[in-house]
C-alpha cells in the first residue's frame, strides 16, 4: 500500500472509529427503561452504573453491546476501506494479517478512534464512559490472547476484591506484559508496535480511572454491590 493511501486509510478509520464509538449504549439502553444515567447513580454512561441504576440485565447488555461497538469499531473500517480501494473486487481475499504493518496500523487507528468517542462522545458534550467494555472489543481483534489472559485476570480480581476498578486496572496492565511474554516466546515484526500499543493502553486505562485510584487511596471506594453512591462505571 503506498504511503499517501495508508495515511488517508489511517485517517478515514481514526474519523469513522469516532463515530461509532460516541454512540452511548448505555444512555440508550437506560432512556428505554425511563432513566437518566447521566443523572442517576455516579453519572458514568457505562454498563456498570447501569447495572447499579438500572438493574443486571440492562448492565448486561450495555456490556455486551460496547464489547460489540468495540470490536466493530476496530474491524470495520479497515474492512470498508480497503474494500473502497480494491473496488470491492478482492474483498473475499482481505489480507488479515496482523504481521502486517499496514493491517496493524488501519486496525490501531479504528481502536483508537471508538474508544475516543466512547470516552469523548460528540454526543454528549465529548463526556462518556471510561471504556473498559469496547476496549475489550477492540482488543479481541488486535492483540486476542492478551486481552484473553487479562480477562482472566480481571475475573480473578474482581472475585477476589469486589473492586471492579482494581479488575479493570489489572486487566490493562496485564497486556504489555503479556504481550513481552508472547515476544520472548515467537516473535514476529509487529511485536514492538503491539507492545507499544499496548503500554499505551494500559497507561490511558489508569488515567481514566485516577478517580478510582485516589478513593482507593483514601480507602473510600466502594466495592460492588455496596451501593449506588459515586464511584467507578
């Protein structure tokens, strides 16, 4: 792929990521049931502050559905682009590589883009949930078997503190190490850009979550199911 193509692929995934990203599933979901949730428990637009205001179905689903936009947001514009570029001729050959660098880079830049806009949204006055959901998504499709083995670990955290912070915490910062790991193991040329990435990941994850931290901190954050008072979604 020529440079000048692979930056305007870049930039048309970024833009269309956004898109899909700031579309609030958990302002939806909660409006149908008759809540404001950005009025109501912490005010988080997320699948946990649903499932505490609304109820666990409802969270459940607004957990499934930002897992969903994740990976959607992740895997379709590169998808349409390159289609758009092919003329549609060669789409049943997509190269889905991710040794690719220029597979990995369109692939960054969709991730990038819809969880900017889940956090960001254009729809609410660029606020939004913390993005732990459609990060997930979006990471099934880059790096799979890290955020595998972070999901893992983010179940064994939880059910062991009850904090969903520290679970979703450990889960971001499992990934570059895991992705070291994996490195060590069989490496393959796009190994520095995924850990990078992945670092990348980890660090914007604990900045979204500082709140968390200083309650934790200060030994006030709640642990799930101890109320509907602020904290974490």
């Amino acid at each position: 792929m020529e440079t000048a193509l692979l930056i305007l692929a870049i930039g048309l995934c970024t833009v269309t990521g956004y898109i899909l990203g700031s579309l609030n599933f958990a302002v939806l979901v909660a409006k149908s049931q008759g809540f404001d949730i950005l009025k109501e428990g912490s005010g988080n637009p997320g699948a946990t502050n649903v499932k505490r205001v609304v109820g666990k179905r409802a969270g459940n689903l607004v957990f499934a559905l930002d897992v969903m936009k994740g990976a959607v947001g992740t895997f379709l514009p590169f998808f349409v682009f390159w289609g758009i570029s092919s003329n549609w001729g060669e789409v049943s050959k997509i190269p889905f590589d991710l040794n690719s660098a220029a597979t990995l880079y369109q692939l960054i830049a969709g991730f990038t883009g819809t969880i900017l806009g889940h956090c960001f949204s254009i729809f609410l006055n660029f606020k939004g949930g913390k993005g732990v959901a459609s990060t997930i998504g979006g990471l099934l499709v880059i790096l799979p078997i890290p955020i595998l083995i972070g999901a893992l670990i983010w179940v064994i955290l939880f059910f062991t503190t009850r904090y969903v912070s520290v679970a979703s915490i450990g889960l971001s910062t499992s990934l570059p190490l895991t992705c070291i790991v994996l490195h060590l193991i069989a490496s393959s040329p796009s190994d520095p850009t995924k850990i990078v990435f992945a670092s990348i990941i980890a660090l914007f994850n604990l900045w979204t979550h500082r709140s968390n931290l200083s309650r934790l901190r200060q030994g006030t954050e709640l642990r799930f199911g101890e109320g509907k008072k602020k904290y974490h979604s």
